[in-house]
C-alpha cells in the first residue's frame, strides 16, 4: 500500500489546486492506497529562522515548537509527497513555501531524511499561457530541492485555472492526473 502526503498550498477549498487534489486522493483511495492532505493555509507555520539548532543533534523536529513539530511525521511516513500549489509570482504559494523551508529540520547526519523519497507536484495557474506563468520557474525550484535530497520526481501535472473552477472541464488535464496516480500508486 502507497502512502501519499498531499499538500495544498493553496487557500481556495473550492479552486482549482483543491479539485486536482480531489481528484487525485479519490483515485489513491479507491485503488486500495493511503492519502492525507494537509491544507497549509489551515495552519500557522511559521519561517525557519535559520537557527541551524536542527543541525546539532539531528532531533528531526524544530526549536520552534509550533504546528511543524506535528507534521514531521507525516512527511516521514510518506511513500510519495505531492506539492500542490497555485503559481503566486510566478512560483509556489508562501504557504507552500513555508513548510518547505521547514524541511531543514529532517536533516540526518550525512544527508537528508527524505533522500531517496519519491514526489510529485500539481501547479495550477491563471496565464493561458504555461511560459509565462511562472510555472516553469517553480517546477525548477522544486527540481532541485529533489535533486538536492537525492529523491525523484515522478511528474508534473499542470493547467490554467484562474479565479473560477474552470481545470474540472479540462478532460487533458484530468487524463494528466490519472496518468501520474498510475505512477504514484505503483511504487
Ligand atoms: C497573489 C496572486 C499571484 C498570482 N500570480 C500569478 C502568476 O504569477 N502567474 C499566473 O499565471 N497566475 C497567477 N495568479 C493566478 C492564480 O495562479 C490562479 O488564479 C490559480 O487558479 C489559483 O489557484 P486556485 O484556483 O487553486 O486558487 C496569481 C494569483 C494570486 C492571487
């Protein structure tokens, strides 16, 4: 059985972003597999102040002792995490960026506990153009924190959204989708 880490850094439970993740935990569930989805905006994460304290003893948890203390697990248990996001400026939402930011905290000695780990991302902007979105921009950043933890990025599914739920009447996109929860449930 695959356990999945979604997590939405989008705001909107009625957008795009959150139809995909829909979608995509739907088809996980009924094949039999796990998935739990954290929505960022619910929770107050605060920014890693660069402290390197995580670095000392390697404890897998932060000094702040905030909501991140309780996420760690789950993002440890996982078999395959999906960063899902609206492009904001061109990149990822600072909800998302966040918690990522707060993944210094799972250094080990060496390396970094999530190397070896398998992800997947789901971006959803407004441009109907993908160029320029900015959405190329944060598939990079994502691309190399991956590299950097030594994991693998099973795919990308990305589409234009916008203010209204328009991804849902997007037969390519939601085709995209099914494709890469194939991949997902089968490591
Ligand atoms: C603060 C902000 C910044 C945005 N920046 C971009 C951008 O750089 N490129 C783009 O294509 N769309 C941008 N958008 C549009 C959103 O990506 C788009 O509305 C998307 O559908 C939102 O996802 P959601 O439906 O899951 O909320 C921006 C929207 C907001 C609110």
């Amino acid at each position: 059985m695959t356990r999945v880490l979604i997590l939405n850094g989008s705001p909107r439970k009625k957008g795009n972003t959150f139809f995909l993740i829909q979608e995509l935990s739907k088809f996980i569930f009924e094949e039999g597999h796990e998935a739990e989805i954290l929505h960022l905006n619910d929770y107050d994460i605060k920014p890693c102040q660069g402290c390197f304290w995580c670095y000392k003893d390697y404890p897998l948890k932060c000094i702040q002792n905030d909501v991140m203390n309780g996420l760690y697990p789950s993002v440890l248990d996982s078999d395959v995490i999906v960063f899902a996001s609206p492009i904001y400026w061109f990149n990822y939402s600072a909800q998302l960026k966040l918690f990522i930011d707060r993944l210094v905290a799972l250094h080990v000695p060496g390396g970094h506990s999530l190397a070896g780990h398998k992800f997947a991302c789901i971006f959803i902007y407004g441009d109907s153009s993908a160029e320029s979105s900015g959405v190329y921009t944060a598939i990079d950043s994502i691309n190399h924190m991956i590299r950097y933890f030594g994991g693998e990025n099973l795919g990308v599914v990305h589409g234009t959204g916008g203010d209204k739920l328009t991804i849902s009447g997007k037969p390519d996109v939601i085709k995209e989708l099914k494709d890469l929860a194939e991949k997902i449930i089968s490591v």
